[in-house]
DNA sequence: CCATCTTTGTGCACGCGTTCACAAAGACAT
DNA sequence: ATGTCTTTGTGAACGCGTGCACAAAGATGG
C-alpha cells in the first residue's frame, strides 16, 4: 500500500518513459492543429518548436512507439495523430465522475477539452442534498448516495475529485472500492491508494507558491551578474529584506546568520 | 527567446534543485496540519508519510535549506513552517492578476487557497465588456483594456491566464510587456516567453489523457503474471481490441502489426 | 542508375534526482 | 560523565531523462 503515489514511481509502462507518455498530449494537441489546417506532413524540428520541445527529444519519444516517419520528408501528420491517439486510449471512450460540484466541479463539468478527447462526463456527484437535481452544464446533479450505483452501472473507470480537502481520502476510498482506478485530485490533500490505483493531482496552490519561490530570486538579484532584471521585478524586493518574525511569536534560539 | 519552457530548464535556482522546490509546498502543507494540531516536533519519518514522500528525499531535500533539525528528535514544526515560508517567498505579499473570468476563471477567484498563502488577486480582468464591473468573488470585473494600468500601479509581477486558448499568447504578451515576470497558465497553449519569465503550466485534458494511457495499459493486463487486475478494470477492456480504423478514412499503408 | 540532399532514428555521454546505508550528533537515563 | 538510543545529514551508487552528433534511409533530380 503506497502512500500518496504521485505518479507512478519509475516502472517504464511498457517500454514508454513516464516523461514521454506525459509529452504525448502535448504533441497530439499540435498535431491535430496540423490537421485543422489540412498540413499533410511535418518535420521533427517544426512540431517540436509547435509543441514547445527540442526536435531531438520528439524524435526519441516518437521512437518508442515505432518507425512511424520517413526520413527526408518527416511525420504523416493524420497518420501520426491516430497512432498517438491509440497509444493513449483516445480512441475509446472515457466515462467520467466529478464529484463535488463546488465552483471548480462546475468548472470541471463545463470545461470543454474533456468530451473533445474521448472523455464523457458520466455524472456529477455532491454531498450536499440541495444540489441534487439541479442541472449544471447540462446534467443533473446526484447525491453522493448514488455514487457506488453510478460507478458500477457505467463502467466508470476514471474518477475526478473536487471536494474539499476535508472529504477528499473518503470519496477518494469509495470510487475506489467502487471500481474506479485512475483518479485526478483537486483536493489539497495526499491521497492514500492501494496498488494498482493511479493518481494524479492538480494543485492551484503549489502551482504559484513555485513561482513566488522563483519570482523571489529574480527580485534577490538586483546585483545580479549583470542589469538584466525585468522591471517589475525589483519593484517588489523591498519587502523580502527584512527577517520578519513568525507568526507565532518566538521562534527557536538558532538562528543561521 | 526560449519557446514555451514549461519550467526552468535545469538551472539550480541557488542550490536548491527544482524537484525540491516542487515539494517544498507539499511538505508545508503537512507542517501548517501539524502546527494546528499544536504539534510540537515531526520526525522526518511522520512527515514524510503525512507528505506522502520518502524519508530520505525529504531529508535531503530540508538538507539543501540548512540544518533545520535536531538528531534524535527531529524538526521543530513552527520553525521549519516559518523557513520554508521564507524560501518559498510567502512571508511576504504577493499580488496576483487574473485575465479570462470564464468558469474557470471565476473558479479560482474564488479559491481560497489563495489568500492563506500570502497571494492576494489584485484584479480580474475579461475581454468581454458585458463583465466590466460585475462581481466575482467580492472583486469587480475589470476590462482588458485597463491591464497595463493595472499590472504597474499594483506591482504585479504573477498573472494568471483562463482564457480561451486563442487569446493565452496575446494575454501574455501584454503581461510580460507591462512587467509580469511569472505566468501560470491554465490555457491548452504553449506560450512563447522571453528570457526571465517562468511560466508553468496546468492542462486538465492533459492530466486526463496521462490517466486514460495507465487505465488502458491496466486494462490489457487481462493475461497478467497474476490474477490482480480490479474489477473495473476488465469491464472496459472490451473496446480495446478491434484495431479501428482512423477518423478520416483511410490510414497509410505501412501497419506495424 | 547514381549522386546529392534532407530528415529520421539512435548510440553515447552527461547530469539530475532518488535511494541506500551509515557515520555523526544530540537527547536522555543511569 | 558515560553509555545507549534515536534520528538527522550526507557520501556514494544507480537509474532515468536529455541532448549531441552522426550514420542509415529514403526522396529527388539528373
């Protein structure tokens, strides 16, 4: 029983790195913009510059999948756009729950990217009585009562939570013993899973709180190596200098420099 | 000018490697739990696993911030809340933009995971002129016009976009150019930034399409080493196997098996 | 059919991140 | 003061991911 598993801890799915699977979409969502714009084929240089990636890096990910190029011309885009969709799943279709139909829930289930993949919003699932009923993005909300029914009776294999920290490890154990074994968590909370259970996690906060570490380097490096700090960055170093205390009043004797 | 970095690209921030920065917020977290549980001291092992990482990896990564910790004790809770909050910047205040108010975008104004972390959203901002003055979250809706005015006599220097995809590189544009020097970026888009701007990224198709890969692999383990496969698991298998043919008629002919 | 040119696919080296395992350090009891 | 016991901090080994650089492969033109 691995506590809070991430992402899967370092066991190659099948051959296919754990980064490369994670840079898939990325290359699918670039490719199928090549196909909107009828593109018959690409180069590893241009999709890598249109997916954000180094044109080497590409050409290694698109090696585990296969030969899927002809040198000196490049990649089928149609072609190259089904094979990766195949090797995600993408050509199946997806049922999903969201549970806890608070601002993000509503959000999840308004959100368009989901259906335009293969992923069908089974149900909408909250604790709260008032809710139940109420049609949000087109379906009714049900009762978290339901939610063993809902699972089973639709094959429901990928589970979304949205709940409050508080309630997220219980619905968290219930999709579970329900049959569900993939799980996207919005709740900021580790999630305890038994094996054979994938979770991944979503969390606006630490999202930011990495980019105030790195904005509160740039604004420290005033004296940099040379002037090349931006703007609004040394506006806010004012502020860091001083050694505020905590905010529970004392803080222990040592203290480094 | 770097095209779409999704986070910085090796460099040690100042000896603090990136992965530890990326945990930093987790481990605060479960140290903000246990200090209002008025726990005095943590051992690196109950931390770990209320943090859901490994012990050493914790340990090594408090090593890289100073030696926080006392042998044969452990850590003391309030001082090390007070050290990460300092590394990370959160003792002090950071104004935060947010550009798009959507469902998405009024979903995290009213997040409030947020404010407890020292980031105060300075504005909202929307294209739409039917939004301008409307309330989200207690914060009047700002027109996009107003976005330099706002971003420099505020200070701004994190946005956030949940726009619609076709806008995310505009939006940003503005930004960067009125001094934001941090993006987190809820738009399905790479994002081309100058030098100096971090932008990270969160995509819930993508996250979604991580799972449907694990969930389709777990599903053709039918035949497994052991008979471990959940229950759910094999009642979508069905789908899977007839080799379907592409979206768009016909596939080219070399087919790998 | 041959030469040239483009672009893929990959062997290799390097660096970061993770984990193990243990010595050093301090608390605590005697 | 000394010994024991707990827990930290870290040296070292290992594995994964990345990027370089080039050979192999095919297209294209003569």
């Amino acid at each position: 029983m691995a506590t809070g598993r991430t992402h899967r801890p370092a066991t190659r799915s099948r051959g296919i790195p754990e980064a490369t699977v994670a840079r898939l979409p990325l290359y699918l969502r670039a490719l199928t913009a090549l196909s909107e714009r009828s593109v018959p084929t690409v180069s590893s240089e241009e999709l890598a510059a249109a997916a954000g990636v180094n044109s080497a890096k590409l050409r290694k990910d698109f090696s585990y999948l296969g030969s899927y190029g002809t040198r000196g011309v490049g990649y089928d885009v149609e072609y190259l756009v089904y094979q990766i969709s195949r090797e995600l799943g993408l050509t199946q279709d997806w049922p999903v729950v969201i549970v806890g139909i608070g601002n993000l829930g509503a959000a999840l289930a308004n959100y368009g990217g989901f259906a335009s993949r293969g992923f069908r919003v089974a149900a909408l699932i909250d604790a709260d009585p008032a809710m139940a009923g109420k049609p949000v993005a087109g379906i009714g909300v049900q009762h978290t009562d339901e939610l063993e029914h809902i699972i089973e009776s639709n094959g429901v294999s990928i589970g979304v939570i949205a709940t409050p920290a508080g309630a997220a490890q219980q619905v968290c154990d219930r999709l579970v013993a329900a049959g569900v074994t993939s799980i996207l968590n919005f709740a900021p909370t580790v999630l305890t899973v038994p094996d054979g259970v994938d979770v991944r996690k979503v969390d606006l906060s630490i999202e930011l709180q990495i980019l105030a570490f790195h904005e509160q380097r740039k604004a420290g490096e005033e004296a940099g190596p040379d002037g090349g700090a931006p703007a609004a960055a040394a506006r806010a170093a004012a502020a860091v200098a001083g050694d505020r205390k905590g905010p529970d009043g004392d803080m222990p004797a040592v203290m480094p420099a």
